[in-house]
C-alpha cells in the first residue's frame, strides 16, 4: 500500500489549530452568557441552548476533515510486474572535447552549450537509449547505450577536455566507436550518430566512416559549433581568463568552424547537418527526425498501476458531514430528541 499524494497529511496539522479556535470560541461564549444571566436564568431564558451538540457537530466535522484528506491523499494498493515491449531509437552521440571547443563565439562556450543541449534532448526522452563517445586527437566510449537517464545526464556534466590528451579532431574514429556500440544491440531498425564538433583539425576517415555507417543502416548527422570568422581558444586558470592559445611563435591560435568536413560527413551517412547558433544547437530538429524512424522494440520489466483506495475515505467524509448538517445545535424535540439525544 501507498499513497500518491503523501504531502496531503501536512493539513491534519490544521485539526490542533480547529480544536484551539473551538475551544477559545467555547470560552468566550461561556463567559458572555455568564455576564448576562446565571445558569439557572440561561436555562430558563435560553432553554433550547446545548453546548453537548456544539461539540459533537465540531467533532463530526473534524472526523470528516480527517478522511478527506485520506481521500486527497489517496491511498493505494497492489501492483504486479509484467514484461512490457517498449519502442524506441539507439541514439550515440560524438562530442569533440578538443580545446577548440572552449572558444568563446557560442556563449558560454561551444562545448558547455553542447553539453547543455544534450542534457536538455536526454530529458526528452521517454523510452529511447542513448550513449556517448568522446573524442579530440583520438576517442572514446563514456557511456555505453542507456535508457538510464539520471546516469546519462551525470557523464555529460563531467566531460571536459583534460579526458583526452592528445589534441585533433577524431571524426573517424569516434564514428567507428559509435557504431560498435551500435552494433552490440539485438534491434538494428533506429539507430543514428549525431556528431558535434567545430570540425577543425578533422583527420582524414571520417567521410568513410560515415559512409560505412550508412550502408548499415546507420543514419550519421552532424552539428557544427562555431563561427566562420577566427576566435581565440581563451586559457584558463581556476576560472579566471590568463591568456590565450598560442602557437610556437607566440601568435594566438584562432579557431573557425569547418562546415564543409561537417556537411560532407552528413552527406555521406544520410543524415542532416544543421549548424548552431547562440539561440538554438539543432539537437532538437535532429531528434525529431530521429521519431519518425521506425523504433527498435525492447522487451523491459515494469509495474502495473496501482489500484486507487481513495472513495471509501471520500465517502465517509460526506456521510459524517451529512450527519453533521442533521445536528441542530438547539434542541428540537421533532428531531435531535428522537434521533440523537432523547435525555438532552
């Protein structure tokens, strides 16, 4: 047993703050009655008065007050686990963490806006898996495919461009590590690799390799960070800017957008290249075209709903509150007398 709406049970609190309000209400009533008659001269001016059913009517209604918020909270009962097939996309993600991803032209930076455009298509997604290899002067798998989000959302904040030494643009090699992980899988109906690098320093396979891809089945799509213009690769020291990239004559490094490798490798793995900007990465667009493919089926274990409990409680709140609604607080000889209170 469970409750869907837990937080409900904070109002019973309210029943101390009622009896409080009852009791100081009880106390000034005595108290003005007392400086008018005494109880003798109450009972015969007032004889219809009877505190007894003021009470009960208040502890009615607190009874019922008490029920309906079992009723908001609504209890639950039973569940049992079952297979269930699921559909969904093998989606790997190629992310260049070379140090040309710091530059500055797509705020805050290409690479953290890259990872936050990720993160935001991970929470998008509801039945999918998705995985991640990273790559500069070489590359690698960070995260197999997964359907765990939490987990997925977790490596994407912890990239960053010391994983990798060796500076580059592995393309190719990233684009072969992909598709193994791709191929590990039984389904083989939506799969896709979406690249995102600025494209600079790219070695050379990564057309080929997009190409190979393709012929499998794997569709290869790529977004290009970056501005066509040269920007600087700001260094940094505990956060704070020093200085900038430079090469061995002391020049800063300037790095730019290489579109052309970019399209090409889009080309030539079916897919769509789209370049980003500061409003707008294009994982999204992507991602769209990614559920219209037709979806691998995955068998996976999940519970049945629980059966909602909450209209016996319901019930009993509006029976007591009908009950209440019958309690006059004087005495009636046609009514309470009969019913409720033959001695009162």
């Amino acid at each position: 047993m469970r409750f869907e709406n837990p937080q409900y049970f904070y109002l019973l609190f309210a029943i101390l703050l009622f009896v409080g309000l009852h009791l100081l209400y009880l106390w000034k009533k005595k108290k003005a009655l007392t400086a008018f008659a005494d109880k003798e001269s109450l009972i015969k001016i007032i004889p219809q008065l009877s505190i007894g059913k003021q009470n009960l009517k208040f502890i009615i209604w607190n009874v019922a007050y008490f029920f309906l918020i079992f009723a908001m909270a609504n209890p639950q009962v039973g569940t049992t686990i079952g297979k269930k097939a699921r559909k969904g996309a093998d989606i790997m993600v190629c992310l260049d963490i070379s140090n040309s991803m710091l530059a500055e032209d797509i705020k805050p930076n290409r690479l953290i806006r890259a990872k936050q455009a990720i993160s935001n298509v991970i929470s998008q997604l509801e039945t999918d898996k998705i995985g991640l290899v990273v790559f500069a002067g070489s590359s690698y798998v960070q995260l197999p495919l997964t359907s765990d989000y939490g987990a997925a959302k977790t490596f994407i904040d912890i990239v960053t461009p010391e994983m990798i030494s060796n500076q580059g643009t592995a393309i190719g090699e990233a684009l072969e590590r992909a598709m193994e992980s791709l191929e590990k899988e039984k389904q083989h109906k939506a799969r896709t690799i979406i690249v995102i690098s600025d494209g600079e320093d790219n070695e050379q396979g990564a057309v080929e390799a997009a190409k190979v891809a393709k012929s499998k089945g794997i569709i290869v799509n790529t977004i290009g960070l970056g501005s066509g213009e040269g920007v600087p690769i700001p260094l940094r020291v505990i956060g704070n800017r020093q200085d900038y990239k430079r090469d061995n004559m002391g020049e800063i490094v300037m790095t730019k957008l290489n579109e052309d490798i970019l399209k090409q490798i889009a080309k030539a793995g079916g897919g769509t290249y789209i370049r980003a900007n500061n409003t707008s990465i294009g994982i999204d667009d992507i991602l769209s075209s990614v559920n219209k493919m037709d979806k691998n089926e995955y068998e996976a274990y999940t519970y049945n709903d629980y059966d909602d409990r909450f209209a016996p409680f319901a019930f009993i709140a509006l029976l007591l509150i009908v009950a209440e609604l019958l309690i006059f607080e004087r005495k009636n000889k046609y009514i309470n007398r009969k019913f409720f209170f033959n001695k009162d």
